[in-house]
C-alpha cells in the first residue's frame, strides 16, 4: 500500500515522478500555492515572537546534547518508564519493530487497531506488515485516513493529503462513506470521517501511536495531535503501544516548554497544536508498551557531517518552504518522509535506492533557514551529493556531462571556442537546443541567443 | 547480544562530550495584557471565553450557553447541581456526553491552552469524548508563556495530563478549518473571578 509507484520492477526516481506530477500544471500550481501559504503562516507566528531565534538555538543545543549522551538519556528513560508501568520494548531494525507489535496484537487476539499519526510506522511499513498477518490498522487522523482509503501513502508528514482535492475526496468518500454524491463540502465530509471512525474507536481493544516526545528525565512521553484521535484511540483501548524512534529523547519536562513553542508554528502556524498529551503512567487497567527503535539511527550517529539530521522533530516546515517540494508532489521522493529532511535522511536508510533525493533541490537553502531545531539541511544534501558520486551512485551521463564541463572552464581557449560555437548553434540550428532531449528546454522557452561574449562586452564597455 | 545490548553498546560507542545542556530560560513577551492576548488567541483558534463571578454564576452561564437537555457530566466539587463524574469502569459509556465540565490548572496566554491533569478529568477519555467541553479556571491562573507553564509544570506529579487548546480541529481537506474532527466540537473556557 505504501510502495512507491514503480513499472515493472524498477523504482521511478524523483525526476521521473516529479515529471508525471508535472503534467498536470494547474494542479502543480494549487499545490504550490497551498504549501506556500502555509510557509506563509508559518512566517508569521514565528516572527510574532521576539524571542523565536532564541527558541531555535536552544532547541538545537538541547537536541546536541541529547545525541552526544543518547545512550544514558535511553536507559534513563527505560528505568523511569518502566517504574512508572509501562513496558519499554527495543528493536534494531524495522522488521523486527513489525515483529514486537504483531508479538502484542497476536497475544491479545485482535484483527483490528486503530493507529493515529506516526511516521515511524510508515517508515517501517508497519500496516502492510500487519495486513500480511491478517491485522487490519484503521488510520485515525483523518488525512492519513483519506489517503489509506485510496490505497496511497501520506505525501507530507503533517498534512497526509495535501495533494488531494476536494472534489476527489467527495467521490472518494461517496464511495466508502456512502455520503452523497458530488458533496464535497469540508464540513460535510469531516462529519462523515468523524462519525465512521467513532464506531471504530468504539469497538478497538488496541490503539497504536507515534511519538512526539519522550522525557528522560520522568518516563513519559508527549503526543500532539489536533484532531484528539491519539487520546480518543488510547483512552478507549485496553492496550496502547507507542512508537518511537530512538532520536525523539528529551532529557527534561521543562525542555518542552522550548519545543512545543516551536513545533506547531513551524508546522502550520498555530500557536500550539489543539491537544499535547502527556502519558506517564497507563489508566487503571490498561497496558501500556514504548518501542524504542533504531533503524539506523545509531550508525548515523557515528557520521559527523550527518548526525545533526538525527534532531529533526518532524514538523515539516523544510517541506512547505521547498521550491522543489511544492512543485514535485510528495510522493515523487518515494520513501516515508519526503522533502529536504527526507532527502537527506533517506539515503541513510539505502544509499542506493535512494541516491536520487539529495539531488532533488536547488541549494536555495531555503529550509535550513526555517527549520526550527537548526539542521544544516542543504549542507548535507550537498555533502550527500559528493558521498553518492564518489561511491558510484549516480548516473555515469551526469558525471560525464560534469567532467566534460570541468575540462572546457579549466581552458580559456576551450571556453572561448564553446561560447562562440553555442551561439552559433542557438541562432542557426535552434533544433539542435529546442528539443525533448535537452533538460532546460522543458516547460521553459530557451532564451535569445546573445551576439557576442560577455569577455566582448566587458572589452567593449570598459572602454567608455 | 539481544537488540537493547546492541544498540546501546553501538551508541555508547558514539558518545561524545560535546555541548552541556543549556538553561532554557527564555521567557516570552506578550506586548500586551495576559487576560486580552489569552482571550485574542483562544477565539482565533475557534474556542469561547467567558467570565463567572462565582460558581452559582458558572451554573448559570453554561445553562445559557447550552439550552438544550444532553447529558452533563461534571468533576469539579463545588458544582453540585451537575451529576458527578469519577473514573468509569468502562470509558466506551461515555460516549453520549453532551457537556463535559472541568477545572483547569491554569490557562496560557500566547496559545490558548489550558493545563488539566487526570486527576481533575473525572475518566481521562472524558475530554475528549464528550460532544462539548467547558474548562474553568481561575482568572488569576493565567500565565503568559509555555515558558511559564513549565516552570509550573517541571516536579509536578500526575498519571496524565494535558494542554487543550480550542476544540479538536482539523484542516486536512483543502486546507479549510472543521471544528469537530474526532473530540469536543466546541470549547468554553470560564474565567472565575477570585473567590
């Protein structure tokens, strides 16, 4: 369900699926617009605090601190986590993530959970794991739920179906829902998800969740959500199990205070998300587990120029801010989480399934600027970029065309010769550039062939 | 060597002195009164404020706001005309609460949310169960930050607790705003002058 759109077997890179979202221009437009005006939001509640660049250095060195003594902080909270009864589970990898929540699921005799957002569980392809084993996951967030509906995996981590319009998602839910047909009212359509999903929370025995924070210092772990379909999920279930990825330590309640003023307004620009659920110890009668899962995370803890990727806390404002993002769709980056901070962690994960996303960006920088626990993002996609060259990653036409370009700038005479061949060739043989085979001309014109060099120009001029 | 062993002994090996952890002591500010910027921020997010200048004044103000007959479930003592709620042998029987009403800790100015631990739900699944909620707190338990509130918050001990912001709410399709997703469709907060 979660797969990447493929032909046959091979794995469409970024510029192939950003190619097909392409066709469509007025729907490439609409989505740009709408990620924008959510940076838009976004802008404006960070800078209605004077202190918001303060807030981003603390946050930023309280997550250093976090990677640098990671291994006391985890077994800090397992100590306190387990005193407070809850039932702390470790798992390296994803497979065997998969394998501990089946473990809780087959014990209890269930078919059929609820889970609400966690994109660590996308990044494990948790529900099609289940699925296998005859265990139905109901998305509860009703983004997540429009998408699992269409058999299609969130485009964006905070906003699931921003690629979705309306008018589809009536057809969609008139389809699954049963609301009227051609209703594509919002309010209409939110009803109709709400009062499904009650039923589905009426009758869940066992609700998965993600993890937004994890306390050190007392054990409990912090879950924002604004729809409350974590809390309705976990206080009607009898066994709630938590998902969470090594890195989302804090080592004390009082840091939160410093996060969850950054976190909502960088996500969507509210001042903070609707409901921040502290969970320190299980309600009477309930089973509680923490999985605390690797994946990877501590190999890239060893990689200087990569760990700081490790701080993200998942906001998704690298992504609204991204000029390739807005206008390739999120599914164009085939993996879990897509945009600048997925094309850089990505590749972490499988270098080379996944050596197309670090080239995925302009290097505007744009989303290092935004990002609201300071990671150097287009620094390491760039330094990404020389890793996967280096190991033989990337296409050989592109090393050749980058070779051949760092023979001709390396010769005066070449240079010369190859400005004043270019220009013949645009004015005389515009076929010869005006054509499918050059990447520039795609949905841009080429531009009017100067008449002379700008090495002629400047002799021209300097005169004057 | 299981998985815990393993994953510690690789991050062990990653250790490094680096940075100590800094104070966080940034403390916000408001530009403008705690009362006026709380009341600002909680209607912008789609929630009601209103003021009670005693709990016979509380009673009196959520008969007005809420007409209609519903089921009314209420956990703070001195309102003793609603029925009382404490923890359900099963939460699923909550479920056709109209009006849930509970006391806060306190409320923050700059994003609206307001402070309740478990012990003050009544069954934790109430706040986000029942169709409406109201929240009452004392007028002078506004603080102006989250920075604040944490200073409040840091030794304090609960099972569960949460901030609540506004009604549950969600923008996913086409970015319009519903209030309702999955929890309370409205929220009131009651500003109790000191008593």
């Amino acid at each position: 369900m979660s797969s990447a759109p493929t032909i046959g077997e091979k794995q469409l890179d970024h510029a192939e699926l950003a190619e097909r979202f392409n066709k469509d221009e007025g729907r490439v437009d609409w989505h740009d617009q709408t990620l924008w005006f959510i940076r838009n939001k976004r802008d404006k509640a960070a800078q209605s605090l004077p202190e918001w660049e303060e807030l981003r250095e603390a946050a930023s060195r309280i997550k250093s601190n976090v990677l640098n003594n990671l291994h006391d902080y985890l077994i800090d909270f397992e100590r306190n986590a387990e005193a407070n009864g809850i039932t702390v589970h470790w798992a390296r990898d994803a497979q065997e993530h998969n394998e501990i929540v089946h473990s809780i699921i087959q014990q209890e005799r269930i078919t059929q959970v609820v889970k609400s957002k966690s994109m660590l569980t996308e990044e494990c392809h948790m529900n099609d794991y289940l699925a296998k084993q005859g265990i139905e996951v109901i998305d509860t967030d009703l983004g997540e739920r429009i998408v699992q509906l269409a058999g299609e995996a969130p485009s964006h981590i905070v906003l699931p179906c921003i690629h979705w319009k309306k008018e589809e998602i009536g057809v969609l839910f008139n389809k699954h829902l049963g609301t009227p047909e051609g209703n594509c009212d919002p309010v209409l359509l939110t009803a109709a998800a709400r009062e499904n999903l009650r039923t589905h929370f009426m009758s869940s025995r066992l609700a998965i969740t993600g993890v937004n924070f994890a306390v050190a210092e007392t054990g409990e772990i912090v879950i924002c959500t604004n729809e409350g379909n974590a809390d309705l999920g976990v206080q009607l279930a009898d066994i709630h199990i938590a998902c969470m990825g090594i890195e989302k330590i804090i080592p004390q309640r009082k840091h939160l205070g410093i996060f969850l003023r950054l976190l909502a307004r960088s996500a969507t620009g509210q001042p903070l998300t609707t409901y921040s659920s502290h969970f320190q110890r299980p309600r009477p009668g309930q089973r509680m587990h923490v999985i605390l899962v690797d994946n990877g995370r501590s190999e890239r803890l060893g990689s200087k120029d990569f760990r700081n990727a490790l701080k993200c806390i998942r906001c998704g404002a690298c992504m609204n801010t991204c000029p390739v993002y807005r206008r390739s769709g999120g599914h164009s980056y085939h993996n879990a989480i897509a945009g600048p901070i997925g094309a850089i962690l990505a590749p972490a994960l499988d270098m080379k399934k996944n050596a197309d996303l670090p080239f995925a960006s302009t290097l505007c920088g744009s989303c290092t600027h935004v990002c609201p626990v300071k990671i150097d993002i287009h620094d390491q996609l760039y330094k990404w970029r020389q890793l996967l060259v280096q190991d033989g990653h990337v296409a050989t036409s592109k090393k050749a065309g980058i070779k051949g370009m760092s023979v001709v700038l390396s010769s005066p005479f070449l240079y010369k010769a190859a400005g004043k061949l270019g220009r013949w060739f645009m004015k005389n043989v515009p076929k010869l550039t005006n054509n499918k085979f050059n990447p520039w001309f795609k949905q841009r014109e080429m531009p009017e062939p100067p008449k002379g060099s700008f090495r002629h120009w400047y002799r021209e001029n300097r005169k004057k | 060597m299981n998985s815990r062993e393993q994953i510690l002994a690789r991050l062990k090996s990653h250790l490094s002195a680096g940075n100590d952890l800094p104070e966080p002591v940034i403390p916000g500010n408001l530009r403008t009164s705690k009362i006026d910027k709380l009341k600002t921020v909680l209607t912008g997010i789609g929630g009601h404020c209103i003021h009670a200048e005693n709990w016979a004044d509380v009673v009196e103000k959520l008969r007005a706001k809420f007409p209609s007959p519903g089921r009314w479930l209420n956990t703070i003592p001195q309102l003793e005309t609603f029925i009382h709620s404490n923890q359900q042998p099963d939460p699923h029987l909550l479920e056709d609460v109209t009006l849930g009403v509970m006391k806060g800790h306190f409320a923050v100015a700059e994003n609206g949310a307001v402070w309740i631990t478990s012990d003050q739900m009544g069954d934790r699944a109430l706040p986000f169960i029942c169709e409406h909620l109201a929240l009452v707190i004392n007028e002078s338990d506004v603080l102006p930050t989250m920075y604040e509130a944490y200073e409040f918050i840091a030794d304090s001990k609960y099972d569960f607790a949460t901030f609540i912001a506004g009604p549950s709410k969600t923008a996913d399709i086409e970015q319009s705003l519903v209030l309702g997703a999955h929890g309370p469709k409205t929220l009131t907060l009651i500003l109790l002058s000191s008593v």
